[in-house]
C-alpha cells in the first residue's frame, strides 16, 4: 500500500493565525494522518469534515460524525455519483451527513426531464430521477448515511445530547451547475436556517470567512453572511462548507456570552493533500 503523502511543514511566515482559545470545542485543522489527535472521551462528539471530493477516495479519520459539504462529483453523473456513495458506504463513521454541490448536476431537478439547460452528453434526463432516488435509499440509511437537501435532520450523541443540523447545497451562480441562484435569492434560501441549529452545512461560504480565491477575490454569499449575523443563530456552535478549494481552513467568529465558542467555521474544501478538518465539541 502507498503511505498517504503529508502536508509539508508551513514556514513561520507561512503559518495560519492561532485559532482564539475555545473551551467546549478543539479543532484539529493540521495533524499527521499517521498519528490522529485523540478523542476527547465521553461526553464529547467528533465531527470530521470533508467537502469538495469530486469522486476521490482517500483516508479519512474516524470519528462519530462524518459531514459532507457537497461536491460529492466530479462531472456530476450518476456514475461518479456512485463512485463517491460506495466509498462513503465502506467508512467505518457510524453515523454520515451529506449533501450536493454545484458540481452534482444529477442531484438537481433543474436537470430533469423537461428542465434545466446545456448538461454533459453522459447526463441522461432519468439519472437525475436515478440519484435523487439512491442518496435517500434504504442502502444509504442502512449504511448510516443521511442526505440533506434544504432540511432539518437532528444527530443524537451517546451522551443522549441532540444536535439539530441543516444543510442547503445552495451556491451563487458561477457557470453551469446545480444548486445555483442568482443574486437577490440567497435571502429566501437561507431565511429557511432554523434558529435552532447546532450545526449548519452550506456548500457556498459566508462572504468574507475562510473565501479568499487564490486571485484575490472574496467568493462567499453576501446574503449568506447577512443570515448569520441574525441574533437567532448566534448560537449555532459549527458552520461547515467547502466550495472555495483554495480557502481550505478554519475561522472563529461571533464570539457572545450564550456562545462564548463563537461559531467555528470549517471550509473543507480539500486541498491536494486530502487532509479532513476535525471539530470536537463538548455535549
């Protein structure tokens, strides 16, 4: 077996800023796949974060939860669909939240008989039918694998603590896609974030957190960012989404007395080193 490459090491100019001192969540953002950091014991949940996999395997860490932030496709067919289904069915996390991206062109009804627009030849009409049916089947349950599409789902931990998450895979139009909307509809889409929600998964990030393009260029939602200054979700705890590959990483944000944590926000994109973003969290 070829040994997994590591990330070599940053210089000091290189290195991200330290992430503010947390005291009911640690975040593994830089680790040696070969040494995982240890779990915190009872009463506390791994969260492992990927998005952005575009059909690659690689090794994951286990931990409790697995959280997707979509880009499950390369090209977004069926087939690389199922390529990515099959290789999340043998992780051994016992419990798996995924969604789409814009990449996943065969898990958007705008792709549908009748809809949508230019698509790849090898996208049939009825493999969108096809998709959308084998993410929510018995399989996919069976396997501990839960899709979420613009919905609610809630996580029960074995301290008996409920995490309520939800997960839109809603992005910003960029070029053909899935998911996309144009300026002015991200408001309605993310009005649909419940104030109750521990844990959110959006493809797209806010504008300006963990965004940056390797031109320069801030590319998260604006109307996102505006959602989550609302004092309704001051207290969701974890913000996970991927998009951005190049902005790969983690930032603290809305620090309060109710969520004195803040919420940790993981862009999971994958770099070219798979390198999954562990989030501990205190029950």
């Amino acid at each position: 077996m070829t040994p997994t490459p590591q990330p070599a090491p940053l210089s000091n100019s290189q290195q991200p800023p330290q992430h503010p001192p947390l005291r009911r969540a640690v975040v593994h953002d830089r680790y040696d796949l070969t040494f995982l950091p240890r779990h915190p014991g009872p009463g506390w949940t791994r969260f492992v974060c990927i998005s952005d996999t575009h059909s690659h395997k690689f090794h994951v860490p286990l931990g409790d939860v697995l959280l997707h932030a979509g880009d499950l496709s390369r090209h977004g067919t069926l087939k690389d669909l199922e390529v990515t289904l099959n290789w999340m069915k043998e992780l051994p996390h016992p419990t798996k939240f995924f969604m789409a991206g814009n990449h996943d062109l065969c898990l958007d009804n705008w792709y549908a008989e009748g809809g949508g627009g230019p698509r790849p030849r090898d996208l049939r009409p009825k493999d969108v039918a096809a998709a959308r049916k084998l993410v929510r089947s018995h399989s996919m349950l069976k396997s501990g694998m839960r899709y979420i599409e613009h919905e609610t789902v809630t996580y029960t931990a074995k301290s008996g603590k409920t995490y309520t998450i939800y997960g839109s895979p809603a992005a910003p139009f960029y070029s053909i896609g899935a998911f996309q909307y144009s300026p002015g509809e991200g408001r309605e889409i993310y009005s649909r974030i419940p104030p109750s929600v521990d844990i959110l998964m959006t493809h797209t990030p806010a504008l300006g957190i963990c965004d940056l393009t390797k031109r320069g260029k801030h590319a998260g939602c604006p109307e996102l960012a505006e959602r989550l200054t609302s004092e309704d979700l001051r207290n969701c705890r974890l913000h996970v989404f991927g998009h951005i590959h190049e902005a790969h990483g983690v930032a603290v944000v809305g620090q309060c007395e109710s969520n004195p944590d803040g919420r940790i926000s993981v862009n999971a994109a994958l770099p070219s080193i798979p390198l999954p973003i562990i989030v501990d969290l205190e029950d």
